[in-house]
C-alpha cells in the first residue's frame, strides 16, 4: 500500500457527517483506445489537467475529508499524480485533509486474476472499519451538490440513480416506495428510464454481501450483485441526481467534459435545460423511425396533432399506458382516448353496427373522438378505459400521426400533452415548463414547432341510447 500524506479532518459537516470516500480507479479504460496505452483514463487530461482532479476538486468542496483512491494499472502515475495534487481549499491545511491510495494489484492481483467493480471494496475493508462511506466510480463528474447530498448516514444503504434517455446502455432501477428492489443491467426491453449512477452510501455491511457473490456471466464481480443482496432485504433506498453525472469512458466523452468545464453555466442552460428528454425536428429524415423505436420500447412521445401536442404511447401496453397516467398526473377513474390508424382496427376494440361503421368513414379523419362500448377482448388494459365499459377513438387528420399508426399498427393512446388541471397547448416552451421539473416525464419530442392555434377533439358518447357531447371544441 501506498500512502499520501495528511491526516484525518477533525472537523466535518454536522455530527453525522460521513468522513471516508472509496474511488474506484484501478481499471484501464480500453474504450479510450491507443489514449490509455501509457497511463489509466482517469489521468488523461481535460482542460490541461487530468479528469481525476475535477472529480477530487468536487468532493473536497462538497466537504469530504477522507479520501480512498484504489489504483491498480499504470498505480505509480496515480501515486505520482496524488503527490502533486492540492486541494482547490484555500485555507484547508495539509493536517486536515487524507488522501490514501490502496493497490489493488497488491491486495488481488492483476486483472487478469480478478476484475469488476466490487474489486475496490475487497480491498478496503479494513481501512474502512464500522463506518459508513461514499463509494463511486472514478470515471465519472458528479456535481457539488449531488455529492453533499449523498451524505445522509442511518441504517440504510444509497444508490443515487439518473435519468437517461437511453436506458438500454446501463443498469435500470426498479423501485418501490423510495427502496430500491432491482437493478437490470442493460435491459433488451424498456423497463424505465431511471439508471443507477455509479454513485452509493455504503454501510459495512456491504462487506459481507461482497464476500457471497461470485462472477457473473462476465466473467466479473459485480458490486451490483452485492447491493441485489442487500435490496433483498430492504436496505438500500434510492437517490435521484439533481444536476449531473458525466461519463468519462471514450474519446467522445474528451470533448463533452472540457466543453462542460470550460463554460458550465452556458453548457448548462444550451445543453442540460431540457436533459431529459430528446428533442428531435419533424422534418429529421428518420423521425417516424425513430418514433416507432420508441414506442415499441414502451416509452412515450410528445408529437404533435391535427389538435394540440399529444402523448403517444403504445395502447396494448400496460405499463406505458401507466407511464402516461404518472406524466400527466391524471386520476386513474378518467379514461384515456385512443389513436386507430383505420376504421378496421376501431372495430377491433370497439361495437358498432353498419351505420356507426358509415357514420365514421364520414367524419375520420378528423378532430372528433367517439364514445362507444368496448369489446372485452379488444387487448388493451382496463387502466385505459377509467373502470367504464366504454373506449374513446379517434384517427385524427395528420399526416405524421397517421404514418406512426400505419408503421406501428397498433393503437396509440390520443391524449393531449399537459398535466392534468392544466391547460392543453401548441406552444413547445409551455409544453416544456409543464414536465420539466417532474420525475415522470415524456421520452421523445417531436418538434414541429408552435402549432396552429388549436384545442382538444370535440368528444361524443354514442354509448347510449341517446348520443351526448361530452366536449366541444371551441
């Protein structure tokens, strides 16, 4: 082992304040190709510096004391690096700050003996004793202030999750009630959009989950298995990022970092007001493409309508029907009207005699949705229908709805895009400001810009005897 010197801080933030971090940083990084030949990708340099020291910088002035940096390849660099390195603290002394660097070669053996993001925690046991600690991935940015806020302490464990607008590249979380119940790691199919962060609040006890994993099909230790252990047994709470989490993996990620650093307040409000969602033109070559890949994955679209913008989902799926009623807070005792590409596929969900059938062919397309008894084997979720025996439809009169529908062929939930209670729009930044703050947001929008001044379909109930406007436009 290796040492830096300093000592323990003798002041913290609070009572409860956790002292100790662990930063994993002992792998190589082969995506950053022939840049990590000579040295670790935690010491290529953005900015003139290398990308360990931003990361450093942050959790000093996030108030941590205690550093653990685990090394292993090219580990003299890294020692070299430490010896040089000051804290961006102007008045914090040399007797109040540690930073220890571990090997993790020494302690395991080279990587190709053992590997996996549990590896560091097998190597800090005993440095880390009874206490709680942060432990994260010395490849990525966090900010201040998430890193503040992962200092919470108590009998539970934290994984701090981020919202990712392509979820199948990482580990999706699912939750229940604020604990954490399982990470999937790189799903085929969408489960959600929440991915873990490489950032946790350890207690020890995840010491004793490290030592009952094994390799997983990788051929790795998985310090995700470790916390599958612990989520068994309801001790692991999540924590949502506020700010960001930058990946430092390849060349590309080179660029974004420094372009973040160089001008963080203006790379923000350019690049990270609108984070979580991806904003794609109508008039982008492969919209309706990627509209529909979208939408298979069960994820939901703002798209605009021959009305106002709309949300669009897959109808048939249960869980994105109530992804849609989570973004638009809508109470579940009020159903949802749903987009059909033809009159075929309406008679598939809905009763109706031949001269509803004619009635229909007169007035689709167009801006007026119908009322009428649903089939009970139509297969589509009884959330759609609010607890009623009846169904909303409608194919509405717009050319790039109407080529989703053909190209799905599968109905598409027909509401409009705003929370419920507030006013539908046409307008993009007020559709924007209604989700932006929310945690259940729409994925994909498609910007055709401000629409028409437009409002919602006319509703007409045809499922009684005699027929009633339930909405008319205006």
């Amino acid at each position: 082992m290796k040492f830096q010197s300093g000592h323990p801080a003798k002041a913290g933030i609070g009572k409860k304040m956790i002292k100790k971090v662990v930063i994993a940083a002992a792998g190589q990084g082969t995506r950053m190709l022939h840049l990590t030949n000579h040295k670790s990708k935690h010491l290529i340099e953005v900015k003139k510096r290398p990308f360990l020291a931003y990361l450093l910088d942050n959790l000093f002035l996030a108030g941590y004391r205690d550093l653990i940096l685990v090394a292993g390849y090219k580990e003299e660099l890294i020692e070299e690096f430490l010896k040089k390195y000051k804290p961006p603290l102007k008045n914090l002394r040399e007797n109040q700050y540690k930073i220890k660097m571990v090997s993790q070669y020494e302690i395991l053996g080279p990587k190709e003996k053992i590997y996996g993001t549990a590896c560091p925690l097998m190597c800090v046991e005993n440095v880390i004793k009874k206490n709680h600690f942060i432990y994260l991935c010395g490849d990525n940015l966090y900010s201040i202030k998430d890193l503040k806020a992962m200092n919470l302490g108590g009998k539970y464990n934290y994984v701090a999750i981020i919202y990712r607008k392509s979820p199948e590249k990482y580990g999706v979380i699912i939750e229940e009630d604020g604990f954490l119940k399982k990470i999937i790691e790189k799903p085929k199919e969408f489960i959600g959009n929440w991915v873990n962060s490489g950032l946790y609040e350890f207690g020890p006890e995840i010491f004793e989950k490290v030592k009952k994993i094994s390799k997983s099909v990788r051929g790795e230790y998985e310090v995700t298995d470790a916390i599958s252990l612990l989520a068994k047994e309801k001790k692991v709470k999540i924590l949502r990022i506020k700010d960001f989490c930058l990946d430092f993996g390849n060349p590309a990620d080179i660029i974004k970092v420094s372009r973040f650093l160089k001008s963080f307040e203006k790379f923000k409000k350019l690049f990270w007001k609108h984070k979580d969602y991806e904003i794609i033109s109508v008039k982008t070559r492969d919209a309706v493409e990627k509209t529909v890949e979208y939408l298979g994955r069960g994820q939901v679209i703002i798209c605009p309508t021959d009305t106002v913008y709309g949300l669009l989902a897959d109808a048939t799926n249960e869980k994105t029907v109530e992804k849609v009623f989570k973004i638009k807070q809508r109470n579940r005792k009020k159903a949802i009207p749903v987009f059909v590409k033809d009159i075929e596929m309406a008679k598939k969900l809905a009763i109706m005699d031949k001269d509803m059938e004619e009635f229909l062919q007169e007035i689709w397309p167009g801006k007026i949705t119908v009322v009428l008894k649903r089939k009970n084997n139509c297969g589509l979720p009884k959330i759609l229908f609010g607890r009623k025996g009846i169904i909303g439809l409608r194919i509405p009169n717009h050319k790039l709805v109407q080529e989703i529908l053909k190209k799905i062929n599968k109905p598409l939930t027909g509401t409009s895009a705003n929370i419920s209670g507030r006013a539908s729009s046409t307008k993009i930044k007020e559709i924007l400001e209604q989700f932006q703050d929310k945690e259940q947001k729409p994925d994909l929008f498609l910007d055709a810009g401000n629409l028409p001044e437009g409002f919602p379909s006319t509703v007409i109930d045809f499922s009684t005897q005699k027929p009633k406007i339930l909405r008319r436009r205006r």
